[in-house]
C-alpha cells in the first residue's frame, strides 16, 4: 500500500521508524522490514539445515537398522508420501490462518522428528518417522514461502532470491556438519539431537519477527480443501513443475551420468552434482541484484534457456568439462525461477499468499517427485545419455508458457 502512494523504501523506514517512536508509550514494537527478512531467513536456514543433517546420516540409519538398497528405497518413499498427502490441507489452514503459525507448527514438528529418527531401530518405525517428517517439511516449506512473499511486500525490489540462497548454503553447511560428526564417531542419535535442539532455539528467537498478517479472503478459502491452480496461475505452476522437475533429475542421475555415461573415475563421481549445486547457490544470492537490473521476466527466460542450453551441452559431449560446464548452465538456469515463480504466485492471485502457494507447490512438487523415474523409464528404452532430453523439452515448455503472460519489471 505504502509503495502505491509512491514512497520509496528508505521513506517507509522513516515512517516505520516514526509509528514505532509513537507506539512505544503502548508498549508496542513496530518491525523494521529488516528484522522481518532476518527473522525469515532464519527459518529458510533451518530447514535447509535440517534436511542437509538427515541425508547426510542415511548411510549410518541403512546400516543402523540393516536395511538393503532396495528396502531402504522403500522406506524413503514414506517422506514424499508425506508431503504430498499433505499439501492440500496446508493449502485448506493457510486459507484460515496465518502463515507464522503454520511455519511454527510445521518447524517445531520438523525438528522433534528429526530428533526421533535418531533413535529407530525398525524398518516400520523409520518409516512411520519419514512419513510425518514428510508432513513437517511440507508445513514448514510452503509456509516459510508465504512468509518470504509477505517479506516481499515490505520491499519495492525483488529480495526473494536471497531466501532461497540461505537454503542452498544451509544445505552445504548441514553436510559438512554431518560429514564432520561422521568423521568424529558422533552417533545418529546424539548428531539429530544437537541439529534439532539448536535449530529449535533459533526458531525461539525468530518467530517473534515473522510476518502476521498475511490472511485474506478468508470466507472463500474456508469452505475448500484445496484450489486447483487457474488460468496464469495454471501457468506458473507448470513452470515450476518443469523446473523440478529438471532439479529432480539433476539430484537422482548426476552422480549416475557422470559415472555411467562419462565414466570417469571413482573420486569424480560427484562433479556434476556438485557443480550444479554450487552454481544454484551463488546464483541465488546474485539473483535478487539481476531481477532488479533486467526484471523478473527476463531471469525467468533465461533460467530457460540457461536449462535447454546446460542440458543440451552434457547430452551433446558427453565428456567431464563440457558435461561439468552443461551442469553448471542447469544450476544457474533452475536457481532462481522457483522462488520468483513463488512471488508472482502471492502477486497475481486474488487468493492469500499461502493458498496460492501451496496450489503451485502441489503441481510443481510432482514434477520433482515424476522427473527421476522417467529418466530411469527412457534410459531403460533408448539410453542414459539421451534421456536427459527430457529436461531439454521441459526447459522449451517453460519458455513457452513464459510467452503467455506478460509479468511487470519487477516483483512489487
């Protein structure tokens, strides 16, 4: 509202600054968008960091409780599980209530169940953990989304990229930790303990800033479970469905490209993977500065192409440079399109933020759950190697969605 009567960021501080100054006297607190951004990068941080402990220590919970590859890749289906069955009814109670709430609930449980998984010792209850764990995440993850766009709000220039950055770099650091507490003879149970307690006294501290008014059009959303995405959010939601789809593919078959269609020793295995890792990261935190230089259209076509191109590149030349160079295209083209596909979400929908949210994320997630065993379908008729064509195809079919609207410079 602010922004529409023409005022530019630094004069809403002031006016922020100033409405605090006077409600001081009532002993009320009045945020700075700051401490709002902080407080909900500290919630993107621990879920980042949360999920990056947890599979870190699949191999020691595998061997923990003797479970074989095929049986443990059962078992880790009960998280996706999870979260899909989920999904709609986040959808339903971000209608009604606000995001900050659904992110306290769905945190708290993130990590308590993260503690719990620590101390399985049977198939049926790692299962029945990673199940609600998936429910957790789910929570935690549309919800943290809503409350990045709420963020938004606060900020005439894009800001939005920079959350999903602290995720990414969340990710790195709840490995290493991981790899360290592996080196260090550190149990599963003692590892998910100090991860959960310390993210749970994080989220303590944060969740006084979160965002908390965020609901609206509150009597239509009530009455149902769940709201199929319509007209331009049908389209945002099958962009984001390809761009999972393709972050699906490059998170199950990276590692199995490099090692079955380049060949390349043992130790390089994991080149690609992290190469395209390491690209998404940095470009999500150069995200936000080149949204505001060239707007959001713009970096959602070249995310595109920056995908087709990296795709086309490792599929053409099927060796370690180009292919590590092709893989680095991909990171930099799917790093930014989610979060922005996100903001446009809470923008162009006459719906709370939450709802259309969790509308995309409902369609988008089956394309990170559908890209991987596709791969493995079309490697089974033709080859590995050509069958990350696919992503090439998913890349051309967001570029043309991306023609059938028309989106302002900036997300405002």
């Amino acid at each position: 509202m602010l922004f529409e009567l023409g005022l530019d960021e630094n004069s809403i501080y002031k006016f922020r600054l100033y409405l605090s100054v006077q409600l001081m006297t009532k002993n009320i607190h009045f945020l700075s968008p700051r401490e709002h951004r902080i407080a909900v990068a500290i919630f993107f941080f621990v879920s980042g960091f949360g999920f990056a402990s947890f599979a870190s220590r699949i191999p020691s919970i595998q061997h923990q409780i003797g479970l074989s590859e095929a049986a443990l890749g059962t078992v880790l289906f009960a998280m996706p599980l999870g979260l899909i069955c989920t999904l709609p009814i986040t959808g339903h109670l971000l209608g009604k209530y606000s995001s900050r709430y659904i992110l306290l609930l769905g945190s708290v449980m993130y990590n308590v169940i993260l503690c719990l998984i620590g101390l399985v010792h049977t198939p049926l209850q790692l299962a029945v953990m990673l199940f609600f764990f998936g429910v957790a995440r789910n929570l935690m993850n549309i919800s943290v989304n809503a409350q990045s766009v709420g963020v938004q709000g606060f900020y005439k220039n894009s800001i939005v990229t920079t959350f999903h950055g602290v995720w990414s770099l969340s990710g790195f650091a709840g490995a290493a930790v991981g790899g360290w507490m592996i080196g260090h003879d550190v149990t599963t149970t003692i590892h998910f303990a100090i991860v959960g307690l310390i993210c749970l006294l994080a989220m303590a501290i944060a969740f006084k800033n979160t965002v908390g008014n965020d609901v609206k059009k509150q009597a239509e959303t009530k009455r149902v479970l769940f709201h199929f995405p319509e007209g331009k959010l049908l389209n945002l939601s099958l962009i984001a469905f390809g761009c999972m789809a393709c972050e699906g593919i490059m998170f199950d078959w990276s590692g199995i490209y490099f090692q079955k269609v380049l060949q390349v020793p043992k130790h390089l295995i994991t080149t690609g993977y992290v190469a395209f890792m390491s690209a998404a990261a940095v470009a999500r935190f150069a995200g936000d500065w080149v949204v505001n230089k060239i707007g959001t259209q713009k970096v959602l076509q070249l995310g595109s192409c920056s995908i087709i191109i990296g795709l086309t590149i490792a599929v053409t030349f099927p060796y370690l440079y180009p292919a590590t160079l092709g893989f680095v295209f991909v990171g930099l083209g799917i790093s930014c399109i989610v979060p922005l596909i996100m903001a446009l979400a809470g923008k162009t929908s006459s719906k709370s933020a939450g709802v259309a949210i969790a509308s995309i994320s409902t369609v988008s997630y089956f394309g990170f759950l559908l890209g991987p065993p596709i791969i493995g379908y079309i490697a089974e008729v033709a080859n590995l190697r050509w069958s990350f064509s696919l992503g090439i195809m998913l890349g051309i079919m967001m570029l043309i969605l991306l023609r059938s609207f028309s989106s302002d410079s900036r997300v405002d």
